[in-house]
C-alpha cells in the first residue's frame, strides 16, 4: 500500500469511526422501544428527513452505477433515467408525504408500510400485513446484495485485494452499525452522509472538467463517438464476450449508435415510479415530526436530488474523455468515479471521495436491512405469528432478521462482475409496482377495497418477474423497463376489482376523510 493508497484508507477509517459513534450515540434511545428503533419516535426534523431520504434511495449506485451508464453507453440512457428520477422525487414529497405522514398517524399510528397498509383496511386476519411483508423481504435482499457488491469493488479497486473478502468486511461492518442504532442512528447519519456525497460529487466534476481542458474540449473529444452525445440515439461499444475492444493506437472502438426511440425515452422515465413504493422513502415521510415541515423538507430534497443526478452523468461523460480505454466492461465502468478520483484529487480530497461511496452505501443498506427487519417483526412475527408479543421480543427478532437478510445479500453478492445498476433496477422494479400503485390509491381514491389492494400488490409483484425473465429477453416492445407494464397491470387490477366488490366499510371511509385534513 502506497502512501496515497494509505491516506485515502486513514481518511475513510476516520468516516467510519464517526458512523459508528452515530450508531452508540443512540443505541440506548434506539432500544428504549420499538417505535424508536424502526421510526425515531416520529422526530425527524426538515434537513434530515429530506437528506437521510435521498441518500438512502440513491445509494452506491449514484456514485457507481449512474456515472457507469454514462461512461459505457452515453448520455441518453443516463440522462433519461436521471430526469426520471427527478420528477418522481418532486411529485413523491409534493402529493404523498403529507398525505401519508397525517395517514399513518391516524391509521393506527402505523411504523412500517405493512401496518399502514394492513390498518388502511382494517384487516382482522393480516392478509395484506403478511404480502408486504414478504416483497420487503424479497427485493431489500436483492438491495442489500447491490449494496455489497459496491462496497467489494469499491475496496478491491482501491487496495487490490480479492474483491470477496473485501465485499463481505463491508457487509459486517454495515450490520453492526445498523444492529446498534435503529431508525434514529440510521436517519442522522445518513443526513451526514448524504453531505458527504453531494460535496464530492461537485468537487470531482469541477476538477475534472478542470482537467479535461473545460467543457468544450469534453464535447469536442466526445463528438467523436456515435451517438455518445445523443438525446435520441445511444453509442453502441464493440464487444467481444463482454471485453469492449481497442484500436492498435489504444482507442475503444465503437459501432454504429444505436436509436434511442420514444418508446425508450418512456420506459427509461418510467424509474420515477418506482418512488411511490419504495419503503425507505415512505418511512420517512411517516417519521417526519411536523405537517408544517414537509414543505421545506421537499424543497431540501428535490435541490440535492436535482445537482447530484447532474454531478453524477457529467462525471461518467467526462470520465469516458479523460481515460477511454481504462475500463473495458460494463461492470469495471461502474469504477469511473472512483478511477477518476484517486487519479484528479489531492489524496486528503480522494479519501473524502471514496468516503462519499462508503456513505451512500451504508446510508441505504442500514435502511434496507432494518426496513427488512422491521416488516418481518413487526408485521409477520408480531402482526400475525405471536400478537402478544412484547417490544423486547420484536426487536430480538428483528434483529435476528436482519443478520439473516443480510447474509444472503451476501450470498448474492458473491459474484463480482454483477453490474451495481442491473441489480438496482430490478429491486427498484419490484418496489415500485408492488407498493406504488396500493400506495396512491390507498392514499387518493377511497373507493380501493381490501381486495383491490391485495390483487393489486400480487398483480404488479408478480408481473415484474414475468416481464423481466420471460417477456423482455423476447425484445422488441417487450424490451421496455419492467417498472412501467407492472405498475399499469397493478393499477388496472386494483380499479377493475375495487368496483366490482363491495365499498369499504363506514369506518374506513370517515379515516380516509380525516386524513385528507389532518394536520399535527
């Protein structure tokens, strides 16, 4: 290890003694209840219910996967998911969270999405509480692993040892943190963490464009690829079993750009979905402390959203004008970032750098193993196996829970040459078909009934599997994200069999109304 090697690997140590001292900070209040460990006592202010929500939504995969998509295809396909992504922010916090936020309280005063769903409806036998539950646990699997599978390349390409050793450290030391704090812990750390990613993604994109000669130099080298640039069109990289190919003079080769048609552009849009359904999000909109503060909570949001998603395609086009044959396949171009980093920044700056991809890992995996946990706790093992079942008891198994989930994401992230954004975008999928739908018309339209919304769930779940495994390797229209035909199967699925049962009870009614007013 070279000593610039050794002061990224102090810096980032540093990052991490202070996350784990979050994590001590508020164990004791984390364990005094339950409600403290999977919400906070609902008492997250304005800045951290905005910043702990984005950086928990956008991961390691802000930081790796999106700038990789623009690295190897071009702008289009980052670009497009990038805008996406920013309109389904906005429309999240301005139409849900205030809704859901007065909604929980009311309905129970419900601390996980199963138990608002299950008290929506007022289920007796928890057939809704038991679904949820097992979607949590099935896609924030899949998240964790992609999680993982950051933290293994992000230390593998740093200090060069195997990438699996690496991986599963990375994993251990998310548990520990996560097991020791809670919601709270989790919440506040990932306000600082998300600090943490948008100060380094402004600070590689104003050297490198430094460094590269200015944005016109960029846009002058990058001209040159096909479709690179395009709105409308998509660079197609020469490939042989995966391996992009170069030229004799040392310069990646490309085919013809391919087309980037509207029926793309849709689909690829289509990401913004997927926020009306994704746990982690909702949950803070229902630990927020007041109604008063949603607004200034979405404003915070939607600006960090908005330059991180710019910061983070511009790093991948640039990266793709400083080293473009540095990396040759889809899954060592999610290493831009960090390449570019470690290569551009003083070593102090590189190590606060690779300390931003450190905390937008943590910030989501703490969430997903802990959301994960709590659906199972709360809502299966107390919900519907033990109902007399004490705090102390749920939290064990929670816990339980969680090392469990965790150690198949694990399992899943073995493999290293698993591409950060692929595996993203199928948890993504499954959230946002399977909860988005339920969601806004649990949230806006009182005539959705208890079956409507589990045939919905079911519907939208299980059509993202179909679509992804059987319909898209067809091609053709079939080929569009599996977010957009799930999430419109739901939705029909849940009107069609709503009206065609009978209208929910008095009681839900005179709920649904008092939430449409609610304020703290």
């Amino acid at each position: 290890m070279n000593t610039g090697t050794l002061e990224i690997f102090i810096t980032m140590c540093c990052y991490m003694a202070v996350v784990i001292g979050i994590g001590v900070y508020f164990a004791k209040r984390a364990n005094e209840s339950s409600d403290n460990y999977f919400i906070g006592g609902r008492a997250l202010g304005p800045w951290v219910a905005a910043m702990s929500a984005e950086a928990s939504d956008m991961s390691g995969w802000l930081l790796m996967g999106l700038p990789g998509v623009a690295y190897w295809y071009g702008l289009s396909d980052a670009v497009w998911t990038a805008i996406g992504l920013f309109i389904g922010t906005y429309i999240n916090w301005l139409l849900v969270a205030k809704r859901l936020h007065g909604y929980s309280i009311i309905a129970g005063d419900s601390i996980t999405v199963p138990d608002f769903l299950s008290n929506r409806f007022k289920e007796q036998n928890k057939i809704i509480m038991g679904i949820s539950s097992v979607f949590i646990l099935v896609f924030f699997t899949v998240y964790a692993a992609s999680c993982f599978v950051t933290v293994g390349k992000l230390f593998n390409s740093l200090f060069g040892l195997p990438y699996q050793y690496l991986m599963i450290g990375g994993a251990l030391f998310v548990i520990i943190y996560t097991f020791l704090g809670g919601f709270l812990a989790e919440s506040v750390s990932d306000f600082m963490q998300g600090i943490v990613m948008i100060v380094a993604l402004g600070l590689l994109l104003v050297i490198s464009l430094i460094y590269a000669g200015g944005p016109g130099a960029v846009l002058e080298n990058l001209r040159e690829i096909p479709g690179f640039l395009d709105f409308f069109g998509i660079s197609s990289p020469t490939v042989v079993d995966g391996v992009q190919q170069v030229s004799e003079s040392g310069a990646p080769l490309f085919g013809e750009a391919g087309k980037y048609g509207l029926l793309t552009i849709i689909s690829t849009l289509s990401w913004g979905l997927g926020y009306f359904g994704v746990p982690q999000v909702l949950l803070r909109f229902m630990a927020i402390r007041k109604h008063s503060e949603i607004r200034q909570s979405r404003r915070i949001a939607t600006v960090w959203c908005g330059i991180s998603l710019v910061a983070a395609v511009c790093i991948g086009l640039i990266g793709r004008a400083i080293v473009p044959a540095e990396l040759l396949t889809a899954g060592a171009a999610e290493s831009i970032f960090i390449v570019m980093s470690t290569k551009l920044l003083p070593t102090l700056f590189a190590g606060l750098a690779m300390a931003g991809i450190l905390a937008a890992t943590i910030s989501s995996s703490d969430s997903y193993l802990l959301i994960a946990a709590s659906a199972f706790a709360k809502s299966i093992f107390q919900g519907i196996i033990k109902k007399d079942a004490t705090d102390k008891q749920v939290m064990s198994v929670s816990r339980i829970v969680l090392v469990l989930v965790a150690l198949i994401g694990i399992v899943i992230a073995l493999d290293e040459n698993s591409v950060i954004f692929t595996v993203v975008s199928f948890a993504w999928a499954g959230f946002g078909a399977t909860f988005g739908p339920i969601m806004l018309f649990s949230l806006f339209w009182k005539r959705t009934t208890r079956e409507g919304a589990i045939s919905g769930m079911l519907a939208g779940g299980v059509m993202v599997f179909i679509w992804k495994l059987a319909l898209k390797p067809m091609g053709g229209i079939f080929g569009i994200y599996e977010l957009l035909p799930a999430f419109l199967v739901s939705c029909i699925v849940i009107v069609v069999v709503s009206l065609l049962t009978k209208e929910p009870s008095e009681e839900i009614q005179i709920e649904f109304d008092l939430a449409t007013v609610y304020e703290d």
